[in-house]
C-alpha cells in the first residue's frame, strides 16, 4: 500500500485550482471531467486531488493509496474492515473507500484499466 494522493473535497474546483496555484505555487499535473483534478506538490511523489463537493458524498480529506488489486484487498479483508464504499470502477481502475477503527475514510483505488 502506497500514499499516492492527498484528498481534499472542496466547493468550488475552479476557485480551488486557482487558490492552490495561484497562492500555493503548485502545477495541476491531471483533470477528470469538470469535477476532478491533481496538482503537483513539490518534492514529492504525491498529489493533491481536489474534488468537487458534490462529487464526494460528503465523505472529508483523507489519504488515497494505491494497491495491486482492489478486489482483491477488498475480498481479503471485507469481514475485518468497515468498507463504506464496496469496489467500483472508475477510469483508472478499481476504487474503494474503509473506515479505520477511529472513523478515518481511507480510500483504495489501483490502476488496473490502464494500458
């Protein structure tokens, strides 16, 4: 399991893109559609991704990270963790969203749909 992105929900993506390069100094570095996109944080592997509230379900900021098999994560440990978003597809791959013992949201996604 690797940290590959930060999560942050926010209420308007343009007025946040333009927050975050604009006073932070930070490059997008992707979009999805109108309601997603990832800005480069300097001196690290890891991205911001910033998604419109809506988008959300009104689930907080959390970590991402990424797994060789989000089914396969999910099928070895759906008994034990507190899975609030069962594996779903999403263009990259496969997605999915746990809770740890103290109510953090700790989302899982893999690149399986990419070639």
């Amino acid at each position: 399991m690797k940290l590959i992105f930060l999560f942050y929900p926010v209420k308007n993506l343009k007025e946040s893109l333009a927050f975050y390069r604009e006073k932070m100094g930070f490059e997008e570095a992707w979009r999805e559609g109108e309601h997603t996109a990832a800005l480069y944080l300097p001196g690290t592997d890891v991205r911001l991704m910033l998604e419109d509230e809506v988008e959300n379900e009104g689930l907080p900021a959390g970590g991402v990270f990424l797994v060789d098999s989000v089914n396969r994560y999910y099928e070895e440990n759906q008994n034990e963790l507190n899975f609030i978003k069962q594996p779903v597809d999403i263009p990259p791959g496969r997605f999915a969203i746990f809770k740890d013992n103290s109510g953090n949201v700790i989302r899982i996604l893999d690149f399986s749909n990419e070639n």
